[in-house]
C-alpha cells in the first residue's frame, strides 16, 4: 500500500518557502501484531512546529531533514492487529504527516468527542485547549474582577484561555490582528474588550481597554505586543509564557525582539513562567473534565479553520504565522469510513 | 539643635554626580510626647535608592527635590519622650539622611544584633539578609545537587543568597567583578566557583563553571550578564530577580539592556520573578531566625564596606555602581556614646 508523506526537504531561513517541503510517496507496511494501520483524517498544524523544523535543540527533537513530519493527526483504524482499538475506531496520536500509517497501537488513543466533529481532539478538547487551560488556571489564576489580556485571542489556544479567564470572573481583553477577529472574540466568545495590534497605537488602545491595568497576560506572541504590555502589569501579576510566536520566523541574525521586562518583573513583582502542556500531564482529566463539561453545556465556544486536502498542509502551517485562522488551524486529509 | 542634612537638589540623568546632591544644615526640633532624638550611628546606601532619585513612580514614591534623601538607618537614642526606646538604645529605623533624627517613637525599632557590631541591622540581619533569604528560598529553592548562580555574589545580597543556596546543598556559582571578590567569595563564603564579567569570554566561562547548566539564577544585575545565563537555564529553572543594577543608570533615551528571554522561558520553562522583600513580609521572623543562627554559629560569614563621616555617603553610594565595595556598603556617620 502506497502513501503520500510531507517530508522536511530543507531546513528553512525564516518563513518555510517552497524550498521547505517535499511530498513524496513512500509504501506503508503492513501491521504486524499489536500495530495498527490508520487513514489520516485530520492533521494539526502548530505553530510549536516550528521550533523543530531548525536544528537547535529544544524541548522535542528536530525534525531530521529527508523525513516526514509529524504532529498530532485524527485517524480511523482501518486494520487492527491488536485487542486496542479496533477497525473504524478513531483515534489520535502524535504520527507522521502520511495520508496512511502503520503504529504500534498503545502509540494511539481513542477520541472520545462526545457529540463534536472528532476534530475537537486536536483542538478544544485536544492540546491546545489543554494548553489554555493550564497557562490560564494553574499559572494565570485570574480572580473576580481582575483584568486578563489574551493575545493571539483568536487563536487555537487564545480562544479558550480567554473564555476560561472570562468564567473565572475577569475582566478579558483579546488582541487580534484583524476585525473580524476583534468581532469573533467580543460576539461569539464574550470578551470584554478588544485591541488590533495592527492598528496605529497599539499602547494607546491597550491602555484604554485595560483602565485598571493588567493582572493576568496570557502571552502567545512576544515582540512588540509584550513592550506595550509590561508597564501596564499591577503589582503581583501574572504572566503565563505560552508561546512567542513574533520571533519563530526570524532569519539568522535577526534579533529576538521579545520585551525587555527585567525593570518590570522587580517594580510590579510579576511572575513570568514559562511552560509546556506536557509538564502538567497527572492534571489532564481535570482539564478535559472542565474543557468537555463546557463545551457541552454551551459555555465554551470554539472555532476551527479547516484546510482541505493532504496537499495544503503547507499553505495552513504558514497561515498561522499570517494571521490566516480564526480558532484551530486544521487540515481535513480524508472522511471517516 | 543643629543638623546636617543630605539633599537631592537635582534628579541625576545617568550616574549621579556633584548636581545631584547637596549637604544643609538644619534646625533639629525637640522631641515632643511620643517622639525621640536620634543620632545618626550608620546610614545604609542601596542600589534601590536610584530609582528614587527618578521622577518614575514606582514601588516607593520618588524622592522630592530639595527635600532630605532616607533610607535604612541605625541610630542611638539620645533623648525619649516615649516609654519604649529608651535613651541610650539602638535602634534601626528608615529616616531622613541627617545626623540627627527628631522621629516618632514607633517608627524606629531596637536592633538585636547580639554580639555584632549594629551595623548588622542595616546588612546580614537586615534588609540585604532578608532579601537574599526570601529569593533564594521562597523563589529560587535550590535542591541538593543543583547549580546555583548567584550575580553581584561579593554584594550585599549577593554574598548571603550564595551561602544559603550552598546550605541547601547545591553547588554555587558567583559572578563577581575583580579578583579580590572572586577570591572573597571562594576562599571566605565557600562558593563553589567564580565567573570575573569583566574578564573576556564570559559565555564560556559561564559555561565552564556550570558544567551541569543552571537550575537557580539569583538575578542582580541584568543586562549582558543575564543573555549569557539564559541559554545554560535548565528545565524547570527558577529566576528570582531581586534587582537589575546594570540599568539604574541608563541616560534618558538609553536603551535597557536587560536579557530577552522570551525564548528561553519556553524552552526551558523557566520560572522568573520579581520580589521586593516586603512582600514576604509575614515571614521575617522565620528568615530573621535562619541568619542569626547562621550568624552565631559561624556558618554564615558576612562582609561590609564601611566609609567614614557624613560627607562620604554621595562617594559610598556611587561606589555601588563602580563596583567598590565588598559586601554591605555603609557609611559610618558617628560612634554610639
């Protein structure tokens, strides 16, 4: 049986170009016993990605020139050699970016979606809903009345930390680089306040929408956005350090132009903790139990941007270095059987 | 009764110098009911007190121009119209620079500094001591076996934060700026190794010392010292910033030089935060008991810089930033009666 694979070709120099990947077609073996074979359906990209498309090492490994990617894919079984799942079960796992493959079965799980579209497992109730939750209430701890700033607000990950922040009592404020962004967060998913980093006087805006200052920022983004954020912070806040996605594209030799806080960190005593979905694994059924709960009692809103076709895996990853999506960022490879 | 007084007549741009500050003699009135008169004994210089001298709120209000500068005093009672302290005590108090003090009774509190010398309130047993006990211990806490940096390690702060992390079990590192501190803090407080920011090749130097990277940096001083820590941080590294003296001197326009660490958060989920050491203010006793034990039993050993005479406290306290002195930085104003 033959599959197509998106390999990394070349290592990129800022943005992945052309020059970055390959589709090939390569043969898939066949499940021996406790292996499965899987019909991708959905295939996440995300923005973490690519921190392992160069060389350096980092909290995963990089990813070797000549190979496939990989990442977390939706599939359905579609030959079990194993007790665990079963043929037309779907599952999720972290597998390489191929249209079919051939795992050990304890290397996937069973989604359990409930009533959604079984591409919730990569998004609310996947890792980026995970991520939200756990940079929002275990290191953000907004309280009643506080102020929280999302950026990023409309993303995969912004979308449900600032919902979260919003159950919790705060006062939420997104920052999105687009109009209908501004109008998804405060329409569909209640944020208080919005502010357009794209717009002039991104510190005139923040300022106006953060009256009482800032108690919790949920940083996705870095550069600019956080110089604009730091002589807002009150005393005691708190800044969960998701992502910095302003500075994963930069060229060799360019500078990092994430914000200079160390005067902040001390005048306004904010703790600034970096962290990784993973490192809270013993917490996930607490995190899944609130992120499921919500969504099915309609307190959770979510979004997703779908690609389709195996071939635009490419297009989505960069899209989300351009603002292209509203929620997660997907690709829809194949139906379900 | 006469006394003189230490001004801020101008707020200095950059390092202060001979317009910053100006010397006044000034009519001390009688202690009223509830008051006493106090002789100025020590008066302590702070790398904080810069901040002061800048019109930029912050944590503490400004200094006024025109008006006495104040900081951590020791002085004796010379006169009591109150029941508690009584004439002849020593007490420790935050009062105007002058030689003579009329204060409220209760604003100032008799030192226990045992056997030593009172300059101790003002520095082990004071301020310095208890900001070094609560980042190292509250924030940074080393475990056995960890690696420890500790910048400004031969300071007042810097030299207790090392001992203490080196009590707890790990191997400590100190930054330091002249042979003469890296020898004090090797040979005198048991660090472990000394990395000289002044010599070439700090990076590697760093590197060397650190051969396992570095679980706890206690920040001082900010700047290019903390882009050469950064990428040695661990996983799941703490960051106590405790001050970032590198850049209270910056000229208006200047750019602060503090690390961007957006990355390395990430990476390394690191843990950064800023304290002032009256936020753990429930715990002073606690901490207090640590450092006078640790005094008294000869495990924690201690070093100040005592500069003489009223006039010298401009000299004493640029010297701060010059790298002058070894340990708590004082000046000696008169001797108890």
């Amino acid at each position: 049986m033959k599959s197509r694979q998106l390999l990394l070709k070349e290592r990129p120099n800022g943005l992945p170009d052309e020059q970055t990947f390959e589709i090939r077609e390569e043969e898939v073996k066949s499940p021996e016993k406790g292996e499965v074979l899987l019909k991708t359906l959905y295939v996440s990209v995300d923005p973490y990605m690519r921190g392992r498309m160069s060389d350096q090492k980092s909290y995963v490994e990089p990813f070797q020139v000549g190979e496939p990617l990989e990442g977390g894919i939706v599939a359905q079984v579609i030959k079990s050699n194993a007790d665990y799942p079963q043929k037309g079960d779907i599952v999720r796992g972290n597998l390489p970016f191929q249209e079919y493959n051939t795992a050990k079965a304890d290397s996937v799980s069973k989604v359990n979606t409930h009533e959604l579209n079984p591409s919730a497992a990569l998004s609310v109730l996947g890792m980026p809903g995970l991520t939200a939750y756990f940079g929002m209430m275990h290191i953000g701890e907004p309280k009643e009345g506080e102020t929280v700033v999302v950026s990023a607000a409309a993303g995969a990950v912004g979308q449900i930390a600032g919902q979260l922040a919003k159950q919790a009592g705060a006062r939420v404020v997104g920052i999105v680089g687009s109009e209908e962004k501004a109008i998804y967060i405060t329409e569909r998913l209640g944020f208080d306040a919005t502010v357009e980093y794209k717009k002039e006087n991104l510190k005139v805006q923040l300022q106006d929408a953060c009256p009482d200052g800032i108690d919790v920022y949920y940083e996705n983004v870095g550069g600019e956005i956080g110089d604009a954020i730091w002589p807002l912070l009150n005393t005691f806040s708190r800044v969960p350090v998701c992502g910095a996605i302003s500075s994963y594209n930069l060229k060799k030799g360019e500078a990092d132009i994430g914000p200079r806080v160390q005067q902040f960190l001390i005048k306004s005593r904010v703790k600034m903790q970096g962290f990784l979905v993973g490192d809270f694994a013993k917490h996930y059924k607490e995190a899944y139990k609130v992120l499921a709960e919500g969504v099915s009692e309609g307190n959770l809103v979510y979004e997703e941007t779908v690609h389709k076709g195996f071939d635009a895996i490419p297009k989505a990853f960069n899209g989300l270095f351009t603002g292209d999506n509203i929620g997660k960022q997907l690709v829809k490879v194949a139906a379900p059987e």
